[in-house]
C-alpha cells in the first residue's frame, strides 16, 4: 500500500513538472516572440508621372524615414501608366500628372476612392542655348527649329502644352518643327542633350539638381487649362487595399510633402 502511494506520488509529480515545463517553454516562446525584431514593414509599389519623379525621390525618403515603409515607384507618362494598371500591374497608388486619367481608373473599379489633387504644375519654354532669348515666352519658340513637346495622348503636359500652342496661334507655324517625345522626361533629355533648340515643359524641372544650365521662361497660365495632378489609392486584385499604401497616399498630402512639392515648383494649397 506504501508503495502504491509513492507511486502516485511520483506520478503526480512528473504530470506536475512536464506542465510547468510546457507552461516555461510557452512562456519563452512568447518573450522571444515579443523581443525579436518586428517583421519589415510592406513596400508600396507607386505608378508616379514623369515630371513627378524628382520630387518623388525626396518624398519617398522623408516617408520612408518617418516609417520604415519602403516605397519603389515606377515613372512614365501618365496615359501609359494607366493602361498598365487598368491591365493589371500591380501598383498600389497612381501619382498622375492630371486628374483625367485617375479619373478614368477610378472609373474602370481600380480605386478604392475617387482621385484627389495632390498639387497644380505649370508650363516653361526651356532651353540649353544661352544665345536664344526667351523674353517672349511661347512667341520664343518661333526662334527655333526643333521645338520639343510630350505626346499629348499620354502625357497631360503635352496636352496642356498643344493648347498652349493653338490659343496662341502659333500651332500651324511651328507644325513642323515639334519633336514629339514619350513623355516629359523624354522632352527634357531632348533639350538637355542639345537634340533640340528648345521645348516645352514642366517647371518642375528647373528645381532638379543639376539643370542650373537651363534657360527658361513661365508660359502665360491663361493660354493652357489648369494642371491638375490627381492621386488614386489602387485596389489590389482581390479587391482590398494595402494599408502602408494608404499611409503613403495620405502623406502625399502632408506638409512635409507639400514643402517638397512647392520646392520644385507646384502649387498646392
């Protein structure tokens, strides 16, 4: 009787020490768990226009800063950017150079809610010729031969740059003269490479490092409509958002943002 006792002793003791061992394991699994570095935060993936693209870099470091959250971001003209996302690329915020075409997304069902404006951008006449005046802002292009201007199909600055143009009756003089490029940024390798005598573009493009040689002139805002830029929060494909894309969509809209944007050049309010 004695040793059936003990033995249920023993019994009760081991049953007791393999809980409490189970109880310290669970234990240091949930303070090792806690203590760990925390799982890097999710990049966004950002469709950004191409005269948005300097003032991108600076947005995408104070973000990132303030958040962990890497940014990767892929630039080109607007029109091009939406056809991407409307056949599926997986971006997860539209910075356009306009408000029609994240319009236009929005209304396909690819956003979460519909565009808002980010900043205004205006145009220049621009050259790397110091010998070409430009005293007369768009008048000045009659100087030139070769007249740089983005695809008005696909980039919301040639657009607005073609309105330029034809309000200022100059369109049918200068025909055959413009060098039509991709996008802007293909128009300012145009000029800056000398290519062209001149063209016209987006005043961001003074403000980037490295384009103190440029000669430029404001175009009068009234021969053009305002350029509105419009950003999109992109629904995934399943339908559902991701949250550090709507962290990065609402800083878009800060005044740490605003302050870079209005370095380079854009109005906001």
């Amino acid at each position: 009787m004695n040793e059936y006792i003990y033995f249920c002793r023993q019994m009760v003791q081991m049953v007791m020490i393999n809980s409490f061992s189970r109880l310290f394991l669970l234990f240091l699994f949930i303070v090792q768990t806690a203590c760990s570095s925390p799982e890097k935060p999710s990049e966004v993936n950002v469709a950004v226009a191409a005269n948005m693209q300097a003032a991108m870099m600076e947005i995408k470091t104070a973000f990132t800063g303030e958040t962990g959250i890497e940014v990767r971001f892929s630039g080109g003209p607007s029109g091009i950017l939406a056809t991407q996302i409307l056949n599926g690329a997986p971006f997860d915020v539209f910075v356009s150079a306009d408000l029609r075409f994240p319009r236009f997304v929005y209304d396909s069902g690819r956003a979460i809610r519909e565009p808002e404006v980010y900043a205004k951008g205006s145009l220049i006449v621009c050259t790397i010729h110091k010998e070409l005046a430009l005293d007369s802002g768009v008048f000045s292009l009659l100087r030139m031969e070769k007249i740089a201007l983005a695809n008005p199909r696909s980039a919301p600055y040639g657009k607005a740059a073609m309105e330029a143009l034809r309000k200022a009756h100059l369109y049918e003089q200068l025909s055959d003269n413009l060098v039509l490029g991709e996008g802007i940024g293909q128009v300012n390798q145009y000029i800056l490479m000398g290519a062209v005598d001149g063209g016209i573009t987006a005043r961001s493009v003074v403000a980037v490092k490295g384009m103190e040689n440029l000669k430029w002139k404001a175009l009068d805002p009234d021969l053009y409509s305002p350029v509105q830029q419009a950003a999109l929060l992109l629904k995934q494909n399943d339908g559902t958002h991701n949250e550090p894309a709507s962290r990065f969509y609402a800083f878009l809209f800060s005044a740490k943002a605003k302050n870079i944007l209005r370095n380079y050049g854009y109005m906001v309010n």
